[in-house]
C-alpha cells in the first residue's frame, strides 16, 4: 500500500513510520506545519510544532530512507481547531482540541488530501488498535480498541473518527504495550529521537498557560463568582476561562461559611457569572450527547434500544465508568448518545467533553457531552 | 517506486542546482590532492596561490572583468552580503546621509534579508523597486526614487535575471540612470551567467555576484566583481586576504573548478543556450497541452520581445487549484525532479515573495512549479513531464479541492 506517514517529528510517529516501511508499504514521510508563526507555539523539545520539530521528522524520513514533505495546514487548524477551542470556551464549555484536531486535521484535511494524491492510508504514531474480523455478512470490520498500553492509549481521542476514515487510518504501535518498548525500536533503527520527552501540552498555548490565551484571544471580561444561593463570592476576568470541576485558581478571597471546598458547579456565560458550590453538586448519573459518532455497526445501535454493560469515558485519561447507552436524536437533530450510569456517578462533566462508549476495549461510539445531571 | 527499467529521473532543476561538469571534478580532485596554503611563501604556498591568480585571470576573462576585480567568497549568498552590507558601510563612511537602499522586490533572499537586516541594525532605509506582471522591475519609479533622493541612496541592487521567474532584468538601463546620481549597482547575475551574455565592464554595474554550483562547478565557491573604486567594507575580517575585503584562507580545489566550469560554460553559451531555449519552449508547449489552464509567469518566450527577456532555460508556471507541494511530490513520485521556486522556512511552503510583487494573487501563488533546465538536459526529460502531467495534475487538483482553508469536508 501507498502510506502516508504523519510524522510530528516525536519518537511515536517515527517509530510508526519505520514500522510501515518494515511491513512492505511505500511510505512517504509528512510532517504537518500548524502554524505559519512558528514562535507562537511552544519551542524546544516539548513541542510537536516548533522548528526543531520539523527538523527532528525530517532527519527520522531521511534514516528510514522515505521521501519527505512539509503540508502547510496552519489556516485549517487555526480555522478549525483553534476557533473550535475558542468558540466552545466562550459559550461555556470545554473542548478537548486534540479530539479536533483528530477530526479536523489529522483524519480529515490530512487524510483527505492524502486520499486525493492517490495514498491508501495514513498512518499515525497514535497508541491504538485496529482489529479486523469477518462480519456476518462476510464483509470486513474494523474495530477500534484500546492500546494494551493503560497509561498512553489513546482510543478516547481517535473515536471521533467515522467508520469510513478509521478503513483508511493505520496506528502502528498499536500492540506497544509500553512506550520504553517504543523507544527501545526507536534506538535500535538509529533514530536520534528516541530519548526525545513526551509533549503533554495543548501545542497552540505556547506556554501551558491556557487562561492566560484565552484572555489574550477573547479579551478580558470581568465578572462576579457567586455561591448557589447567588451571593457574591468573588470576581474573574472572563467567565469563559472556567471550567465545571475546576477547584483550583478560582481565586476566592474567603473561606466558605462551612469550611468545604468549592466547585465550579456551572458557567453561566449569558450573565458572565461563575457559580460556585460543594463537590456533590457536580456528581452525575445521567448524561446526554449530541453530534454522535458510531463506529460500531448500525444494527449494534438501533435508535432507542439500551445498550449494557458498557462503559463510558468523559476525559482523555479518566477511568471508564460502568452505563448503560442507547442511540438517540439531539435537540439540534444531530445524532446523539444517552447515557445512564450504573455503578458510581461521575464528577465535573462539562458540556463540550467528548464521551467514548466502550465495551471492554472496544470503541463503540463517541459523543460531544451536552448536559449532564443527577437522575 | 523505482522499477530496474525505470529511466533515470528526469532533473528539472538546475537553478536550484548543476551537477558538476566532467572538467570540473577533474580540476577539483587533481588541486585537492595538493597541499598548500595560497598565503605560504615557500613552494607549496606559491603553487596554490599560482592556481588562484591564474582561477582569478579566467574568472576574470570569462566575465569581462579585470582580475584585480575578483574577489573570491564561499559563493552567491557571501557576495550578495558582502555587496549589501560592504557597500553600504563603505558609502556611508564617506557620506553619512547615504542610507537608503533600493532593491528590487524580485530579488532572492540573500539580498533582500542582508538589506532589511541593515534596516534593523544599521540605519538604513530600504525602498522595494516594484515590478510589473513579468517580474521587470519598474524604472520610472527607479527614476522617481532617484530623483527624489538621489543624494540619499547607498546603492541600487537588481538581480540580472530571477531565479523564479527567469525575468531578465534591464540592467543596462538601471546602471544609467543610478549612474547619473553617482550611485553604485549591484546586481546579482547567478542565474543568467551561462545563460545570457554577461559582460562585467560593458554592464557598466559596479559589483556583481556569480556562484560555481548553478554552472557546473562546485558547491561552496563563487565570487564578487567589485570595481576597484568602489568603496566596500569587509564583512569577514581576518588574515587580509582578497585585497582585506574577504579574509580566510582560499579554498583552491573549489576555486580552480569554478574557474574551469564558468570558462567552459561561457565558451558552451553560444550554442547552448539557443538549444535550451528550443527545450524549454518545447517544455511550455507540452505543459499548455496538458493543461491549457496552467498559466506561465514571467514573459512569454513566444512574444516579440519575450524571447530576450526571459532566460532560456526556465519556465515557470503556476496550476489553478492545485498546490506546489502536491505537484512537487506527485512529480517527484513520477521520477520527475522540479521546484516551487520559492524559498522555504523550515520546509514550509511560503507563497512566493516574487510572483506576490508580480501581483499574482496569493491563492495562485500556491499553485507554482519551476522548471529549469541546464547542460545536461534532454528532450527525454521534457517527454517524461509531459507524460507524467496528466495524472499529476489531476490528482493535485483533487487534493486542493479538499484541502484549500475552508475546503471541503
């Protein structure tokens, strides 16, 4: 197969890419330039997007001995990914900019183009699995499933992605189960960025300040913090910049009258109003979706039948909880996932987290959280 | 993917680089094998230096300069910054009000990013010549500037011929008027050496800047003519060598072989360059072909004063709705070796700085392919990218399609 090889210039996406070219493919290595203004984005050996970076996948493509290009993607992703971030944090709610990414990015405006030059598949650095088995009708499935790798799957991020891209996406390193594995591949094919750190960051927020962008890009919009039962508590510089859950830098001045902690228990962007509150005001049971994704079969998810014993994950590397899901028609006639939990309530979902049903380590469906409650 | 009856890949690219001419390697390898420091006294030092004053004499010969005029860098971005910055330096000395530099909008980046680098650090005020919808640069406004501010200019720097576009520039008419306000010209004629004639003294410039390696020769040497009455600063400081305005011990091998590649491709002119001009109209007639929506930029080989104004080895087209990048690796794929013409930072494709000044809308720009040819090119070549530009096109334009910003989902 042609192979196009997304290469960030890490030690994952290297590792990927040579383990396409071992399996006989034609690869061509791509690395994927997000930002025409390289010094607004994080610098150094952290980042998947500084100039060193695009140097790092140029020398990995030139030991694998593969073709190598720069696609300039920097006006889709900040016209997707970036407005997404900024848009769903104004309204309120919290996206994950990676999902997007993802969505928009990798497994669409890469992989479309990819697609059009006449490449089979794209294949990523990204710690998830694919398996293959007959159907009933004797067609091929492909399933997603979680990295036997606990601590770096990453299937929550990939389940986005529609049946029809997840036939044309390869992940290599889906079997790792350990990233020292991966790096020990890396060393013993001599690619220099085998000891390279991990990035953790969001790329676009050059210094892991992401209040501190979200001022800089939104303006600062000052405003009151108030307890359930309305009474001022403290101010803020943009009700945006906060997210349900959130404990930390809320920068209450007073203790509250009990002693306990306080939440972020809800944002209110239409009054610019922050409301505070005690950590059992955030525990849910009872989740509702829109814009959903299916990558299980449709006769897996007939519209109103549950689904149990399944699991759901609201947070790239929260615990899966148990539920029970079924498929449904949003407010905004998008498809939609409803969600009941039946073991123990989750805390701190807020509306714009993506949701991922799973069943054992399969991923069955994904959803963008609309409204999460106490049942 | 690369079959045994696979041709060899069809090279399109010599303005980027030439491979090395037979005579060349053989000039390089047979001075390479000798030790010998042109500054020594005793008899190794005399050899080398013999073999740099007689590379100086030809260089000199091959260019209609005198050899006191050669000064050897480490090729064409050096000269351009030793011509930017020395003669600015060394205008402003004798006369602190000369601060603006006037440079074309065409020009390469190592002109350009010397001149606004002086702007940054040095005082200097630097005026774009525009161009017009060909890449010639615009004379009244040259006239106008001049006029204006004559007293003023540390110097005029226009390329002889566009390393994008192949746009010969007038040169000739550029030096008259700087002239008549005492003002030098540099002019940057890496590209048209070999090309079109190139004549040092008759040009009337006062500084000019070739490299080995776009004419046969090897990587890493090239010179500046400098007349001896121009003032200039060095810009490496050292042991004094090239009369104390380019210091550091002389890289002989690659100085005989430029040498001998410029003689050799100076000699070859005449009759080379009629032969690439029939190629590459050869190349623009297949490429229209293919695509008659591929529009060619720069002037048109095939109009009545086109076929003077334009190198005879480039062609230079942009491809509505697809983009350089695609093409470049579609073609690439398909054994053929071209360019976007532009420069890159880190890898990534700008939308070019010299189709931006022609007025070539951005959205344009970003379809660009150069093609260019040198000694070695064959019809076989042209026959292979026009064979291979059907499928080439196609695909890139699919790709544009969804990946344009604001594409298609």
């Amino acid at each position: 197969m042609r192979v196009l090889a997304a290469m960030s210039g890490g030690v994952d996406s290297a590792v990927a890419a040579a383990l396409a070219v071992e399996a006989g493919h034609d690869v061509v290595g791509v690395h994927m330039a997000l930002s025409r203004n390289r010094d607004q984005f994080r610098t150094g050996s952290r980042g998947c997007c500084s100039i060193e970076d695009a140097g790092d996948a140029r020398r990995a493509a030139d030991v694998l001995g593969i073709p190598y290009y720069v696609w300039d993607l920097s006006e889709r992703f900040e016209e997707t990914v970036v407005a997404d971030f900024l848009a769903e944090y104004e309204a309120g709610r919290t996206p994950n900019p990676c999902v997007r990414c993802n969505e928009h990015i990798k497994f669409e405006a890469l992989l479309d183009k990819a697609t059009a030059l006449g490449f089979d598949a794209v294949a990523t650095g990204h710690y998830a699995q694919v398996v293959t088995r007959e159907g009933a009708d004797g067609t091929v499935v492909r399933e997603l499933h979680r990295s036997p790798n606990d601590e770096k799957d990453q299937s929550y991020v990939l389940a986005v992605m529609g049946p029809d891209r997840l036939a044309r996406a390869m992940f290599p390193l889906g079997g790792f189960a350990s990233k020292a594995e991966v790096r020990a591949e890396a060393e013993r094919r001599g690619l220099s960025v085998s000891a390279k750190p991990d990035s953790y960051d969001i790329c676009f927020v050059a210094d892991g300040d992401t209040r501190g962008f979200l001022r800089d890009r939104l303006g600062s919009r000052p405003g009151e913090v108030v307890d359930t039962d309305g009474a001022v508590v403290g101010e803020h510089d943009g009700a945006y910049a906060f997210t349900v859950g959130q404990r930390k830098g809320l920068g209450l001045g007073r203790p509250a009258a009990d002693g306990r902690a306080r939440y972020v228990v809800d944002v209110q962007v239409s009054t610019n109003t922050v409301v505070v509150g005690p950590a059992e005001l955030l525990s849910v049971d009872r989740i509702e979706t829109h814009k959903a994704v299916w990558l299980a079969a449709p006769q897996e998810h007939a519209e109103g039948a549950w689904l149990d014993d399944v699991e759901v994950q609201v947070r790239a590397h929260g615990a899966p909880v148990p539920a029970r899901v079924r498929a449904a028609t949003a407010a905004d006639g998008t498809p939609a996932i409803d969600v009941e939990l039946t073991g123990r309530p989750l805390r701190g979902v807020a509306a714009g987290q993506s949701l991922v049903v799973y069943r054992g380590t399969r991923v069955l469906g994904q959803g963008t959280v609309a409204r999460a409650w106490r049942g | 993917m690369t079959t045994p009856e696979a041709p060899a890949d069809a090279y399109l690219d010599h303005a980027a680089t030439t491979p090395m001419s037979r005579a060349a390697l053989e000039a390089y390898v047979a001075e390479a094998g000798r030790a010998g420091n042109a500054s020594s006294l005793h008899s190794a030092g005399r050899a080398a230096r013999r073999a740099v004053e007689e590379s100086r004499e030809s260089v000199a010969a091959s260019l209609g300069a005198r050899p006191s005029e050669v000064i050897f860098t480490a090729g064409g971005t050096e000269s351009d910054n030793l011509a930017v910055k020395g003669i600015f330096w060394g205008r402003r000395r004798s006369d602190p009000r000369r601060t603006r530099v006037l440079v074309s909008a065409v020009e390469h980046h190592a002109v350009l990013d010397p001149a606004f680098w002086l702007a940054g650090h040095a005082g200097a005020e630097i005026v774009l010549l525009p161009v017009d919808g060909d890449g010639r640069v615009d004379l009244a406004a040259l006239r106008a500037e001049l006029t204006e501010h004559g007293d003023e200019v540390a110097l005029v720097s226009v390329m002889w011929a566009n390393n994008e576009v192949g746009t010969v520039q007038p040169v000739r008419d550029v030096v008259r008027l700087a002239h008549q306000h005492g003002v030098p010209v540099h002019t940057d004629a890496v590209q048209a050496v070999g090309q079109v004639e190139v004549d040092f003294a008759a040009s009337g410039v006062d500084a000019m800047t070739v490299t080995a390696h776009k004419l046969g020769g090897p990587l890493g040497v090239g010179a500046l003519l400098a007349r001896r009455d121009l003032p200039i600063e060095a810009v490496l400081h050292g042991g004094g060598q090239e009369r104390g305005v380019r210091s550091g011990t002389l890289d002989v091998p690659a100085i005989r072989s430029f040498a001998v590649a410029l003689a050799e491709t100076v000699a070859a002119r005449p009759e080379r360059a009629p032969a690439l001009a029939a190629l590459r109209d050869k190349l623009v007639a297949g490429v229209r072909a293919v695509d008659p929506e591929a529009v060619l930029r720069g002037p048109d080989p095939s109009s009545d004063d086109g076929a003077a104004a334009r190198l005879p080895a480039n062609a230079h087209f942009t491809f509505p709705g697809a983009e350089g990048d695609s093409l470049l690796y579609l073609l690439d794929s398909a054994g053929v070796q071209a360019s976007t013409g532009s420069a890159c930072q880190a890898g990534v494709p700008q939308p070019s700085h010299v189709l931006l000044a022609m007025g070539v809308p951005e959205v344009e720009a970003r379809g660009a392919l150069r093609f260019s040819l040198g000694a070695t090119s064959t019809a076989a070549d042209v026959d292979r990218l026009v064979a291979a530009l059907p499928q080439v096109v196609e695909r890139a334009r699919a790709a544009g399609l969804v990946s344009a910003p604001g594409g298609a989902a």
